[in-house]
C-alpha cells in the first residue's frame, strides 16, 4: 500500500474535508480526491461518505485511520528530526484556552526551554474547546488542554487537574448579604439584584453554579460580558458585580481583599481539565516530555 496514499487519507480524516486536506498537504482538491479512490480501490471499499459540508469516515475509515495514524506520525517524526533526537530542538504546538494556559501550562513549559533547558520550543494557540480539538484532529496542533474530552479513537485523553469555582465580588458589592446562614433557595435569590460579569450571554460558568450548588438557575442576565477571565477578574474587582471564576484565578485577589467570596458550599464546583494528543504521537519524544511535565506539575497546582 501506498503510503502517500495513506498520508493523504489520514489527513482528509482529521481534517474533514477534501478542501481542508488539500490545503493541508499542498495539493489540488481534484489531486486529493483522486488519491483517495485509488486507495478506496485498492481496499475494495469506500473509506469516506460524502456530504454537503465535507466527509464523514465509514466504519472501515475510521478502523484504517486508527491503525495508520500513529505510525505516520512517527514516520514524520523520524523524517523531521533524523536520527539524532538528542540535539534536535523540536517545536512543541500548544493550544487550549487562553486563561489556563497563559496561566498555568505556559508558565510550566518554558522550563523546558531556554539553553539549559531541554531541547523545545512552544508554540501557542488560544481556542474554544471545539477549535482546539478540532485543530488537533487536522494536525495544526500536538497537545491540547480542555476541559472536553474527545469522542472516537484518533484522539486520546489523559486527566490532568480539576479547577475549583469560587463565587466572588468586590467588597463594596456585597452589602448586607450573609450566605452562610441564609437556606439554598433564599441564598440564589439574595444575589439576583447583583449584576453579573460573565464571558458569554449564556452566563456558563454562573449557570454550572447555580445548578451545582442552589439546585437552581439565575434569575438575572450579564451585566458585562467579556470573552477572558481575567477581564471578568478586573471588571469584578472595580465592582462591576458577581462572577464565578477558577480559584486559581483569583486566589490572589482574594488573599489581598479585592474580592470577596460569597459563599463556601459544602462542596465546591469543580472542572477537569485533560491534555489530549492524537492516538499514538506519545511516541514523539517531544510531546511525550511536554506531557510529562505538565503532569508532574499539575500536583503543585491543587
């Protein structure tokens, strides 16, 4: 079997799309497509379903690519770095969402870099959990932290950490309102005359906790929204209003009296974050350091 052929079949299946793989591989679409029944001829079966908005693999697809990836990965490897792994600096593609990994991943990886370091560079990307996945699939990316985990065999997850949410606001916000001895019910509804700071007009992150800890949903919408918790940090610590934010994220603003945290429940809301790689590129000794690294240094982040 071809294995041209091959590569250009794992790439229109992480990617999608003949159009997307085209311009992956550096190819015409018709070159593309035409590569891709040759091997569909050569196994005697269709590897793809055609759709309007790109393909979707066949069982017989997704069984080859689950086969095939990881040892094309490692051949690009090998053809990328030569032989001698040990004095080649490779460069390590990073994505995941920007808080975090501003936050806590970067911080941690560039201990790897450096002329002391070991041999890495980082490259970084900022993303929704479906546009790092999804980037990660079509090979732009080679490890990602989300909160998402996967679907299907070409890509595979490992727990990283949980991120505790804390319900915060500025001192001069809070007023009167005592959670501690008010009942679930009377508690959300003490806080519905609070405006609220969120990164989205679908409040997430205030939504998870009030069905988390009130067995309830807000009665109120974003007063301010911004895509970045560290603006809704800033704007909660001019008193812009409430806000549910990682713990990791306003730890210190809380130990130095910028916020205030409204309520300690007896069980704390937590997210899991988990770096995922595609199946098999662990094998890559620069992604499996990264790996490793940040794995080890996740114990010091609880």
């Amino acid at each position: 079997m071809d294995l041209a052929l091959l590569r250009t079949f794992v790439t229109v299946h992480r990617a999608g799309s003949f159009t997307r793989a085209a311009a992956l591989l550096g190819l015409s679409q018709p070159a593309v497509t035409s590569q891709i029944r040759t091997l569909e001829r050569q196994l005697g079966r269709p590897l793809f379903l055609r759709q309007a908005r790109g393909v979707t693999a066949t069982t017989i697809g997704d069984e080859l690519a689950h086969k095939a990836a990881p040892h094309l990965d490692a051949l690009v490897e090998i053809a990328e770095t030569g032989l001698d792994d040990e004095s080649s600096v490779r460069t390590l593609h990073l994505a995941g969402p920007p808080e975090f990994t501003a936050e806590r991943a970067l911080p941690s990886l560039t201990e790897l870099t450096g002329e002391e370091g070991q041999g890495l560079a980082l490259r970084a990307t900022f993303g929704t959990a479906e546009e790092v996945l999804d980037g990660l699939a079509a090979g732009h990316h080679e490890l990602v932290v989300t909160t998402a985990r996967p679907r299907g065999a070409l890509l595979t997850a490992t727990p990283l950490c949980d991120e505790e949410h804390v319900l915060v606001a500025a001192p001069s916000r809070v007023g009167p309102i005592d959670l501690e001895k008010s009942s679930l019910r009377d508690g959300a509804s003490a806080l519905e005359d609070l405006p609220v700071v969120e990164v989205h007009e679908s409040l997430p992150f205030v939504s998870r906790y009030w069905a988390s800890v009130f067995d309830a949903q807000p009665a109120t919408s974003g007063a301010v929204i911004v895509p970045d918790l560290r603006a809704v940090l800033a704007c909660v610590t001019a008193g812009a209003g409430l806000a549910v934010l990682p713990r990791y994220l306003c730890g210190t603003a809380l130990d130095r009296g910028d916020v205030v945290e409204l309520h300690r429940p007896p069980v704390p809301p937590l997210r899991t974050y988990v770096l995922v790689v595609r199946t098999g590129t662990l094998a890559m000794p620069h992604i499996a350091r990264a790996h490793d690294w940040l794995l080890r240094a996740a114990a010091d982040w609880c």
